[in-house]
C-alpha cells in the first residue's frame, strides 16, 4: 500500500499525535535552544510529549502534556522532580 501522500494525524487535525516538531519529532536538545522532550503513548497509542525544565522553584522537573506548551506548564507548575546532578544538556 503506497502511504507516500500520507500525513501523520496530529491532535489539531483529529488524530492521537503531538504537534509535528514536538515530543518524539523534535530535534534533539544539544542541537535547539528548546528543552529536552520525548513522547510517551498510552495504551491505545496516544502520543503525550514529556519535557524536562526548570520548574517554580528552579529544579529540574519533568512534564507530560498533549503539546509542548502544555508540558512546560506541567514541568513548571509541577512536583515531578529530577535529581540535582541531572542536567539534560551534559
């Protein structure tokens, strides 16, 4: 079956992935000036991003959401801490 005019559904276009360029599509940390970020996927393949950043307090924290904005927030407003010898961009 040729897929070649395909597109991967995003959430903004009604299907169960994140933003092109976020989670498991963005570039790799050392080489943006964005934040470390990955995907996670449910059990019913629902892609979430996952981020590292600074949260209120300035600790490293992790959070999920369905965009990266939504994952800052998360990481920011959050208590899901990382170790203090955790720095992503070693």
């Amino acid at each position: 079956m040729d897929t070649s005019n395909e597109t991967t559904p995003t959430r903004e276009t009604g299907g169960d992935r994140v933003p092109e360029g976020e989670g498991i599509s963005a570039p790799f940390a050392a080489e943006s000036d964005g934040p470390p970020q990955t995907s996670v996927f449910d059990g019913a393949g629902n892609e979430s991003v996952v981020v590292l950043a600074e949260n209120k307090d300035g600790r490293m924290a992790e959070g999920t959401g369905t965009t990266l904005d939504d994952a800052l927030k998360d990481a920011k407003e959050g208590d899901t801490l990382l170790g203090d010898a955790f720095n992503p961009r070693h």
